[in-house]
C-alpha cells in the first residue's frame, strides 16, 4: 500500500499551489498599452493587397445582399452594412478585403468582443457604441487616432458636435470615428391624433409642452378614440432613456463629465416621478414589451410610441395609417433626448502593425464617406452636417422631422464603467412601477449603485 | 429471494499472509503501481479541470483581476467585503421572518427525528448547528439609510435558493408520479415513457423558445385558454411575480423526464415478490408505496435529491434566456451575476468570489443532505 499524503503535506502542497497562483497573478499581463502609430507614414504599396477583420452585431444577411455593391438597394441595417462592406472590398484602391469575424447579436455582442480581447484575439476594426468606448480606451485596449484621422482623410469640421464629443475623452483624446447618431424619438399615428383632435389645420401634429400638458393629451385622446396615447418598450430601456431625456431637458445631468452619479437630484426627482405618474395613471403600461408595444402601435390601437431612429424606414414600410417621426416632445426648458452613436474603433494589436492600423482606419472613413446611404436606409441620423443639412436628407421621407434631434442630442460622456451603471440604474429606477419603491428610495438606491458601477 | 451477494463461510480461514518482508514491498510497490496507472486519467482531468480552476478561482478572488488585461491588483478581501458587506446593518428578529421560521421547522423536525431514534443525535445536532446560525444571521438587515454593498448578489442568492427549494421537490414527486405511471409493460407504457422523456433531449434554447412562445400574452396557447377561462392574459414573463416561478415551470418540464428515468430504473430494481408477498398478506396498494417503494428506492432518492440540488443552485440558461434576470431583478440568479460581472464588467476576481461562495454553498447543502439521508438508511 502507498504511504497516505499527511494533512500536513496536503497542507503544504496547497498552500503552495494558492501562492504560485498568487504569484502568476501579481505577472499578469499589465494592461495594454496602445500608443499613437504613425499611419500617416504608411505608404500605398504596404496598404496593397491586406487582408483585414471587422466585427459588427448587424448579422449576416448574405444571402439577401450577395456581391451588391449599390448601397441604395439595402433596406435594413443588415443589408447596408453588408453592401457598403462589399462595396469597400470592390472598388478601395489597395486592394484591401475586409472580412466579418462570425459576430454575435447586438444582446451579447459586448460578452464576445470581451473575450476576443481577453483571448488578444480582437478584429481589427471594431463597431462599438460611444458609451463603451471608455471602457475600452481607459485600458489602453484602443488605437488613440486623434493624429490619425486626418491622414485617412476624415474631416473632423463636418462632424456635428455631440458626435464628436461621443467619441472624445476627458483629455481630449479621440478612440472613434463616428458612424450614425440614434436617439428617442416618438412615431405618431397622425389618423388616431387627428381623431383626438391633436393635429393642427395645417396638418401638424400637436405634441405637449409639459408634463401636465403630456397627461392633459392623454386623458383627451382617450376619450376620444378609446385607445392608448402614449407606449413604449420596458424591457428595452425606454424608461430610462426617458428619464435621462426629461433630466437632460431640465438642464442637469445623470452623470456629469466628470464621471460622478447625479441620480438623485432634484431634477432626477421630478423626471422619475413624470414617469411613475404615467404608470400610475394608467397612461403608460410598465408590462408592455419592445414587442408588444411596437405591434400595438402597428395595430393602430396606441398614438404615439416612443423608440428609436433605427426603425423609422421599417415603420414607414408597414404602418397602415398616417405616420410621422418626429424629435421628442421637449416637456421642460430646453429640447434634449437620450442619444448613443455607433462608431468604428480600432482595437489596439499585439504587433501594432501600422499597415494593418491605417487599413482599418480606411475602411472607417469609407464608412463615413459613404455615411448617407446608412442614414437613407435605416432611419439613423448621420454625424455628419454636410448630410444632415443637404436638401436630398432633408427631402427623404420622415427626415425632416427628426433631423434636429442631432443637434440636441444628449451622449451619455466617456466614463469607464458605463454598461453596468446604466443596467443598476434602469433596474433601481423600475422598483418604482414594479415594487411600489418610493421614487426617492428608487433614487437613493440608483444613485449608490451607479456610483458603485462606476467607482 | 436470491442474493447476488457472495459471502465467505464462516469456517473458511482468512488467507495466510504472504512469506517475507521483502515480497510485501515488492507487492505492494506493484500494486501502488497498478493503482497509480488506472487512477492516473481521472486524476490528470480532475486536477487539469476542477483543481487547478477552483485553486485559480481561490487566487483571483483576492484580487481586482481585470478580464480584458488580464491584471490583478489590490490584493486583499475587497471583493468579499463588497459582496457580504454594507453600510448601516442591523439585526432584527422580524427580518426575512418566513425564511427563518421554515429553518427552524427544520431544526425542531431534526431534533424530533434524533429523538425518536431515526436520526443519530450527533448527526442531528452536526445538521442542526449550522442552521441555527443561519437563522441569527437571517436577521441581519441594513437599517434606515443603510444598504448592501452588493444588493444584486443578495437578491440573486434568495432567488437561487427559491428556484432550490421549490423546483426540487416538483421534479422529485413529479419524477416518481410519472416512473410509477409508466411502470408497467405495454405499449401506450413506451409510447408515455418516451413522450415525458423527450424534452430532456432538446437543448435549453429550444426549451426556452417553446415557452416563450406558450406564454406569451398576446399569441401564446397559455393566453387563449386563460382569456377563455375568464381570467384574462398574463404577461408571465414580463411580471416580477411570476417570472420565476415560469422558469421553475419550464424548468421542470424540461428535466423532469430524466429524473422519471432514475426512478423508473430504481422502481424495476425492487424485487416483485415483494409485492406478491405483501398482496398475500392483505397490504392494500398505499401500504406497498410506502413500505415496499420508497424504501426499495432510497438510493435513488438520494441520488435525485442531490443531484437536483447541485443542478438547481447553478440555474442560468433558462433565466438568461427567458427573462434576463428581470423584470426588475425579480427573477436574476447567481450565475448570471458570476456571468455579468466576471464579462460584461470585467471583474473576474469579483466573479471569482461569487463563484466560490455558490460552491461552499453547494457543498455545505450537498453534504448535509448525503448525510441526513444515508443516516436515515442505516
């Protein structure tokens, strides 16, 4: 018989195994550390012939786009960033490929693009919304391209201002090229309004000024028509955009630049109580879904719905009534909504490779450059003011109405730590409509766990 | 009855022991040997998959162990007193009262059963100590102004151990209901057996679709006959009282199949004669159940009960994909707070430190329970 291992040598071995472990912790790899690369010396002959990797959430709708590379055809996000992806491999004059790393859907995207970095397997081009690119940058796990972009021949002018503030540090240094802004707006059923008596002679539809005004519609178009005046999406985050909307339109913050939690204010007092008003009232209903609102809504049985700009082509597809996008209603002193950009980043490489770098910041500002057939396409505003201010935009149906959301669009500033203060804030926020909380135990309870999220 | 049980005759002598010291070592090195070859495969996957992991995780859960860098700083039990911890804590004898009162149910049921003799006292008491603890530590509560430093662990901890407590005993009564319907030859018998085990076989994401689609409001099957009933629609998953208890649902139409397959195994395992015995005797069907059946399958109890146990503290799949956690955090558990902090927050140390809190916690319950019940048997 072998000789038993003693507890004492038990003891030993795995007091031994934690310390090693402890040890090859203390060497972990140190966080990155990406430094500006000069792609500005990247000639064409190395560009020539790269093969480079994107990641996106937008699917792969291969099969409905095939080699398209006419960007007016696509009719969904999908589709436009598939063809404008073909387009770049058809017609950039290096002869670079871009190819689509097999992506996750938008719920999960973030979880994948974590463990790629883990694993040091990041693509080379990265679509990334604004708020998480501190998370990212604040590592040193991105390219900084303040330096970079003019030598991929983007032109920071024409950007509008909350698009370039969406990718711009405290310090001022720039992680993103921008590609879209998207934001709330509300999607009116003009037929139902009318019947309500809230459009005007000349055909406009008429939108509250104020909280008590917002109700006042409501109760008027209920007695009316019989139906829901105003929906939106619970489990999508609506009431928190809401709210950061009706804090933003109060001049005040959620967070300010600097990083601190300004939950619990008095302006994020009145905003949640506007919204847990509405609940309580029967006005809005906290168990309606992003499904069951949107069909709802389609169904002609709700007036208004507020989501955002990406569904307005697919709404202005199948609504069976009058309809109209337009920005959302201002309820106190100043316009102001909840808004996120789409950009490009470029993760940062092992090899730091600047070929590879300045490839991928091409294909970024093709993006750009191409940026009003995806503005066209799907409902997104363009960052760009020469798009958003040109006569062919401002004729394209429903564009009109909202193209002033980009001018008061309201970013939520680069702070680390966003997407889990944003969760603990919407899920403290909601204990008021699902729990009965007070709304200033909502606060109380929101304000420490968004500072805790992002200490 | 035939014993396969082979006994050695009590007249038979006890082998002599083998001549010389020199043979005993040579022997016994051979045997260490042999032992060392056949043990060798399962010790390298278990020290490869669950040592060195849970070493790792007890190293990582001391530090601020980024996911993205893979950094540790901070060494320290930050992590824990962020998870345990918080500001303004209180003890209160009404705190969490229900919970409390089902735990000393327990304990007054343990101590009954070490009296009457079916349970050892030590066994009782090694039982019962640990769970008065708990009832005082029950109590503590943040008070005005205060709160935990992590409520989300807390509120997914109390949802893990509802989702325990209540999905168990349905997929062990349900098993056993559904392995004594089917216990019988014939083919609708087959034709049954294979139906309830059937959803076993489809993947999480399959389940969950079919559920989601059963339950929702406005086109799901559970909708049209409850408005035909007169009750209306509910949004089961989208409500934070009945969100939970949808999983636990689909839960147990998913698993229960398997557990029906262990009892069904463990039911043709019990000796027939038993019965016709018992019959002759005059035993009615109830008296066999419960003189004949559940003692004939307590092993298989045992092994259910537990295995459940352990499958039911690590729910995540159906919640992640039914409901998220939510409405609210009605319905989050604590994988899928191990899940969201160590990837989407980066904080794997954090994570790490959930993780062995769900393991000791796995242990401890696992292991009161195997010996309460083997205690029981002998």
């Amino acid at each position: 018989m072998t000789r038993p291992l003693t507890r004492p040598a038990l003891l030993r071995w795995s007091a031994l195994s934690v310390a090693a472990l402890t040890l090859s912790a203390c060497g972990g790899a140190a966080a990155g550390s990406a430094e500006t690369a000069d792609l500005a010396a990247v000639t064409d002959d190395d560009l020539e012939g790269l093969t480079i990797t994107v990641g996106d959430f937008f699917g792969d709708c291969v099969d409905a786009v095939g080699d398209e590379t006419d960007p007016t055809v696509g009719t969904t996000e999908c589709e436009t960033m598939r063809i404008l992806n073909n387009k770049f491999n058809a017609e950039n004059p290096w002869g670079i490929t871009v190819n689509r790393e097999a992506g996750s859907e938008w719920s999960v995207y973030y979880d994948a693009v974590n463990s790629a970095f883990a694993a040091d397997t990041a693509p080379d081009i990265l679509f990334m919304h604004a708020a998480n690119i501190p998370d990212y940058a604040g590592r040193g796990l991105l390219l900084p391209l303040d330096d970079s972009l003019e030598a991929a021949g983007i032109d920071t002018a024409d950007l509008t201002e909350p698009a370039l503030a969406g990718v711009t540090d405290g310090q001022g240094a720039v992680h993103g090229v921008p590609h879209d802004l998207h934001g709330n707006l509300v999607h009116l059923n003009m037929d139902l309004l009318a019947e309500a008596g809230l459009v005007t002679a000349e055909g406009e539809a008429v939108l509250p000024t104020s909280p008590e005004e917002l109700v006042e519609h409501a109760e008027q178009f209920e007695q009316a028509t019989g139906r829901q005046y105003i929906a939106w999406a619970n489990d999508f985050n609506i009431p928190f955009r809401m709210f950061w909307t009706l804090v933003a339109q109060q001049g005040e913050t959620v967070i300010s630049d600097e990083g601190e939690a300004t939950v619990d204010t008095e302006a994020g007092r009145e905003a949640l109580g506007v919204i847990a008003d509405l609940y309580s009232r029967g006005i809005a209903q906290p168990e309606q879904t992003y499904d069951s609102s949107q069909q709802a809504w389609l169904n002609g049985e709700v007036g208004m719905l507020v989501n955002g700009t990406w569904v307005v082509n697919e709404y202005s597809r199948s609504a069976s009534f009058d309809y109209r996008a337009l920005d959302f209603p201002t309820l106190y002193d100043q316009p102001g909504v909840w808004a996120n950009s789409h950009t490009w980043v470029v993760p940062a490489q092992e090899d730091a490779d600047p070929a590879r770098y300045r490839a991928a910041l091409e294909y970024a500002a093709f993006m750009l450059e191409n940026n009003e057939a995806w503005a066209l396409n799907t409902g997104h505003l363009s960052p760009l003011t020469s798009v958003l201010e040109s006569d062919f935009y401002q004729q394209a149906d429903q564009r009109a109405g909202y193209a002033t959301t980009a001018e008061f669009a309201s970013l939520v500033p680069q702070v680390d730590g966003w997407q889990g203060a944003e969760d603990a804030l919407a899920r403290a926020l909601e204990t008021v409509w699902l729990t009965g909380a007070s709304v200033e135990d909502a606060l109380a309870a929101a304000q420490s766990q968004v500072a805790s999220q992002l200490d | 009855m035939v014993s396969s049980t082979k006994s050695i005759p009590a007249t038979q002598a006890p082998p002599a022991p083998p001549a010389g010291g020199r043979r005993t070592s040579a022997s016994s090195r051979r045997e260490a040997r042999t032992a060392a070859v056949f043990l060798a495969p399962f010790l390298l996957l278990f020290v490869a998959f669950i040592l060195y992991p849970v070493l790792q995780a007890v190293a990582m859960s001391l530090f601020d162990w980024d996911l993205l860098t893979q950094s540790a700083t901070d060494f320290g039990l930050d992590n824990y007193v962020r998870m345990l911890g918080g500001t303004g804590l209180t003890w209160s004898l009404t705190s969490m009262l229900s919970w409390r009162l089902v735990l000393l149910a327990v304990v007054v049921t343990l101590a009954l059963a070490a009296r009457r003799g079916r349970l050892g006292a030590r066994t009782a008491a090694v039982t019962a100590a640990p769970l008065l603890l708990l009832v005082l530590a029950l109590g503590i509560h943040p008070g005005p102004g205060g709160q935990w430093n992590d409520p989300r662990f807390w509120a997914a901890l109390r949802h893990t151990v509802e989702f325990t407590v209540v999905a168990t005993p349905l997929l062990v009564v349900g098993g056993l209901a559904m392995a004594l319907l089917v216990n019988r030859k014939g083919r609708s018998s087959a034709f049954y057996r294979t139906a309830f085990f059937l959803p076993y076989v489809l993947p999480v994401s399959v389940v969950t679709l079919i559920w989601i689609y059963l339950l929702n409001p406005d086109r799901g099957l559970v909708a049209w006959l409850t408005e035909r009933l007169g009750l209306g629609a509910v949004d089961y998953l989208n409500e934070p009282t009945t969100a939970l208890p949808a999983v636990i649902l689909t839960t147990v139409w998913w698993t229960v199949g398997f557990t029906m397959i262990l009892f069904l195994a463990g039911l043709q395992d019990i000796e027939p004669s038993l019965y016709e015995a018992a019959s002759l005797d005059g035993a009615g069907r109830w008296d066999s159940f419960l003189h004949i059946t559940v003692p004939g399958l307590k092993r298989v109890t045992v092994l259910v009960v537990v295995s459940q146990v352990i499958a039911s503290f690590q729910i995540f799949g159906q919640v992640y994909l039914m409901t998220r956690g939510g409405p609210g955090d009605s319905s989050l558990v604590l994988i899928q707070h191990v899940y969201e902090s160590g990837i989407r927050d980066s904080a794997l140390g954090y994570a790490s430190a959930l993780s062995l809190v769900l393991l000791v916690v796995i242990l401890v319950v696992s292991l009161a329970q195997l010996k309460l019940l083997r205690s029981e048997e002998s």
